[in-house]
C-alpha cells in the first residue's frame, strides 16, 4: 500500500511544517515583546497579494516576516496568552506528542510500518 511505504516521509513533512509554525509564531512573540520605537516601517498595512504582486517571492517573503508596530499589537488574548502564544504551545505540543509516539514505539520493539 503506498500510504504505508510513505509513512516516515509524511511524518517528516508533518514535523517540518509543524517546526515552521513554531518558528512563525516564536517570530511573532518577539515582536509583540520588543519595543515598539524599536520596529521597523513593516508592511502591516500592505495587502499581502500586493507584496507578492510587487515584489519577488523571497523578497516578499522577507517583508512578510519584517514586522511593524501594527503587527506588535495583542488584540486578543485568552487565559493570559495571545494567540501567538496559543499558536506556540500548540505547534509545540503536536511535534512532542510526535517524538513521544515514536519513542514509545522504538521502546516497546515495534517495527515503524
């Protein structure tokens, strides 16, 4: 079955994509907690098919994650965390319950198929 031959390969791609969005949201936390005089211009206000209209993709993708005041601003917050934060323990949380899956596996002998 080919959904088992690729398995690892998935679980690699799920634990890529979840290490992004840690290190998106970390970005995010430092900067809501620097402060604001220290921010540059950003393109906050920018609509983002516009920077990618204007602008190559790496280009684009470096003004994405510049930053501004506007989008240091924590407009909503639950349980004391924002939701960059809730973002953070979440990613977090998904890639740990992945290393715990496996570490159970290797512990108790099973083969990964």
């Amino acid at each position: 079955m080919l959904v088992l031959k690729f398995k690892f390969l998935f679980d690699f791609l799920g634990i890529f994509a979840l290490a992004f969005g840690v290190s998106a949201s970390g970005r995010q936390i430092y900067l809501q907690n620097i402060p604001k005089d220290e921010l540059a211009g950003g393109y906050c206000d920018t609509p983002f098919y516009l920077l990618f209209d204007m602008n190559p993709f790496f280009d684009a993708m470096a003004k994405v994650f510049q930053g501004s005041s506007k989008c240091a601003e924590e407009v909503w917050s639950l349980l004391g965390l924002n939701i960059a934060e809730w973002s953070m323990v979440f990613f977090a949380s998904m890639i740990g319950l992945m290393l715990v899956r496996y570490l159970l596996i290797i512990l108790k002998g099973h083969k990964y198929n």
